[in-house]
C-alpha cells in the first residue's frame, strides 16, 4: 500500500497541527531538529506523533500497547483504557480489552465496532475483551 502525495501532506499536517499543543515544541532541542553542532541544523521541525495517547508497556510475559481516553477523568472516577495484549505463549494473542468508565448491567451485551465490523465482547466487573474466534 502506497500513500498518495496529498495523504502524505494531509498526515504530516495533522502531525504538526498536534504537536503545536506539545511544550518542548516551543524550544530549540534535538527532538526539534535542531543541533547546533551540525550547519544546516537550525530548523525547527517537528516528527514526533503526539495526537495518540497509546503507550507499550511491557509486562514480563506479557506486552500490551494501552490508550486511555483524551479525557482525563477526576481521580474519583474510573478512567476508561483500551488496549491489545500480546504473551508469549500465544494465550492473549491480539486480545483486545477494555476497562470501562462504568460497569454494565448483568443482562447488557458490550460490544465494539472497529472498521464497520462488530465485536461482541466478554465482560467482568468493569473489564470487556474478546480473544478472537
């Protein structure tokens, strides 16, 4: 899969319209592009993603890469997470989970749909996921 020019201009856009909010964009550093050491390296310019909030985190047997929602919720409050796990011995290959914001009631279905194609998911307590299948 090739991106068009104009996806590629429209991404990068996006890249820069996001890390305008990011605070050490405001600074001459490395993560700038900017070395003083090496002529023609005085440009800002930013490449680093910050309009995503996913983390990967490793977890000994397992590796998951986790996102919480834009929306900070007071610490009194259950903070929503999504994520997919990964383990070793393939028992959580690709799980995706979710912790929610509240917990459903016993006779309610949570599902998600990712792409147009519906998920049913399998929950407990204020925790949803499906293993595929």
């Amino acid at each position: 899969m090739e991106p068009t020019p104009e996806a590629e201009r429209d991404w990068l856009a996006h890249v820069h319209d996001t890390g305008r909010r990011m605070l050490f964009t405001q600074v001459d550093s490395w993560m700038m592009g900017i070395n003083s050491n090496v002529a023609g390296k005085d440009k800002r310019t930013f490449i680093v993603y910050a309009g995503g909030a996913w983390a990967a985190i490793d977890r000994g047997a397992v590796c998951e890469a986790v996102s919480r929602s834009q929306k900070v919720l007071p610490k009194d409050k259950v903070q929503p997470i999504a994520g997919i796990s990964f383990a070793a011995d393939h028992r959580r290959w690709g799980e995706f989970h979710a912790r929610l914001s509240r917990m459903p009631r016993s006779d309610a279905s949570v599902m998600v749909n990712i792409g147009g194609q519906p998920f049913l998911l399998v929950t407990r307590g204020d925790w949803a996921w499906w293993r595929g299948g």
